[in-house]
C-alpha cells in the first residue's frame, strides 16, 4: 500500500509540474519545386513536381525550472519518421 502510495504521489508531482512548464515549440516544413521544359522527340514537354524534403522536422524545448529542463524533436528522412533528439537536463546544486 506505501508503494502505492508513493508511486500515486509521484505521477502527480509530474503531472504538475509539467502543466506549469514554458513549452517552446519549433518546426521546418521544407519543400522542393521543379520546373522543366524539355523538347522530347520533337515537341516540348513541361513538367512540375512538387516534394517534401526529407530533412523537415518537429520539436519543442520544455523549461521546467531551472533545474530542471529537457528537448524532443523528430524528423523526416527517405519518407520515415525517426526520433532526432530525447532527453532531459537535471541541475542538481552542490552542497
């Protein structure tokens, strides 16, 4: 019952703190356009293509306080979806 207990009152203390925390959020949509006019065998061809390149990505950076802060990010690549960066920062002072 004490575990319980211990485990309840840790889910809420970062459940808390993570509601007041300052979320930064960021991202890069990165597209690439292509115009071509090209004579094949006689007659001109035009062709456009439109693409997202595999380098866009999401993220945010969260400050909890100032001990505390922490970064996740994902990008695309080749049409996959991959973690970039996880992790977190805990300050611990020195007595």
């Amino acid at each position: 019952m004490k575990r319980l207990v211990i485990v309840v009152a840790t889910i809420a203390m970062l459940f808390s703190a993570a509601h007041a925390a300052d979320w930064n959020f960021y991202g890069s949509a990165r597209v690439s356009t292509f115009y071509e006019n090209a004579e094949i065998s006689g007659s001109d061809t035009n062709n456009f293509d439109m693409g997202l390149q595999g380098n866009s990505r999401i993220g945010a950076r969260v400050q909890v306080s100032d001990e505390l802060s922490g970064r996740f990010e994902y990008g695309a690549s080749d049409g996959n979806v991959n973690l970039r960066h996880l992790y977190g920062i805990m300050t611990v002072p020195i007595m």
